[in-house]
C-alpha cells in the first residue's frame, strides 16, 4: 500500500490544565470533573458519558472519558485495563495533584487510518485494530516524554484508545500529585510551568 494522500500519518495535539489560572473557572471544572469519572463504574461511566464529555468545553477533544461503546478501557504505564481499586488508586493520585494546584496534560494522539492499515495495525474491512501494538507505543511515548521534561519519577498518566471517529486516536492525561515543575508567575499569580520544550512536542510526534 502506497502512502499517497496521506499527509500526515500521526498528529499530537497537546495542552495543560490550571485551575488556578486566573479567569479559567471551566478548567477547575474539567479538571475535577475527569477525577470524579475516573472512579466511576462501567454502566454509570456510560450513561454519564454525554455530561462528563469536555467537549462541550473544549472543541476537537472527547478529553479522556472511557465511554464503553466507543473504546475498550483505560489502561496505565503499568495495566492493559484497570480493576476498581486501580481506578480507586488513579482517581486518589488525581485528587492529590488538584488539591496541591498541580497541572493536568491532555494529549490526543489522532491517526490517519490508512497509515495504520499500512502497518497492519487496522483492518479496515473488518474494522479490527490491533491494540496491543498501540498500547506499547504509548508506553514508549510516555516514558520519554515524560523524562524530558523530567516528571519521570514523579507524574502518573492513564489513556484510552478512541475508535468512535473517522481517525482512531489515543487520549492520555498525565499530572503530578506534587509537582516538581519550576515556576514562574503568570498575572501576578505563581503557578508550575505547563508548556514542554520544542524537544519533548517533536520526540511525541515520532
């Protein structure tokens, strides 16, 4: 298979989430909104789906929810899916990072289909995708990313791979229970540093 109008094979979008942030009110509320569906279970997770849906707040981001007809689970650095007292254990981590005013990231990983079925990844006649090649790639993602910027050690993330859009795509949010980030003041208000360097967008894009 050729690569012919395929402009761009994988697209990351990345972007943090301050609840301090002066005049951001939505984003206190999107951040504490994704702790309380963490611990949700899968039949209230599916019906609260449409409410918890940032996208309403956000255009172009389903931003993180596991909605059960559209992917199958969250999974972590460490877990292919997650039991109820992992998603307990999740949730409490992300409760720690809003209570201390740490940031949340937000990537989406967003692939054009034909690149994938050109790695044999995704069929697309029967509409299967290999997961167990992306999960490790996003594993691979992380942990690099996340040593550039130096949260290795200290940050803890979950995704879900999303099939419910023309373009397969991965969802990832990542924080600090205690942040480690330097900081700088942004209108007067001290806050830990939520952009990357140019280095980290790249090595996420490759």
């Amino acid at each position: 298979m050729g690569t012919e109008g395929i402009n761009a094979g994988v697209v990351v979008k990345t972007r943090f989430v301050d609840k301090v942030a002066p005049g951001f009110d939505s984003l206190k509320k999107a951040f504490a909104n994704y702790i309380d569906y963490i611990g949700r279970g899968e039949a209230v997770r599916n019906d609260a789906f449409t409410k918890y849906n940032f996208s309403s707040q956000y255009t172009n981001y389903n931003d993180y929810m596991e909605n059960p007809e559209k992917t199958t689970g969250l999974f972590s650095s460490g877990h292919d899916t997650l039991t109820k007292e992992q998603r307990q254990g999740l949730k409490d981590i992300f409760q720690a990072a809003y209570d201390n005013d740490s940031i949340m990231w937000q990537t989406v990983v967003s692939f054009d289909n034909r690149f994938l079925t050109k790695l044999g990844i995704y069929d697309p006649t029967t509409g299967v995708l290999d997961e167990e090649k992306l999960r490790p790639a996003t594993r691979k993602m992380m942990r690099e990313t996340l040593r550039l910027e130096g949260m290795e050690h200290s940050a803890v993330w979950s995704a879900a791979i999303h099939f419910n859009t023309d373009n397969i795509h991965i969802h990832i949010a990542y924080t600090e229970p205690v942040s480690t980030r330097q900081r700088k003041t942004v209108d007067g208000v001290e806050r830990p540093k939520g952009f990357f360097s140019s280095k980290t967008f790249r090595h996420m894009k490759s």
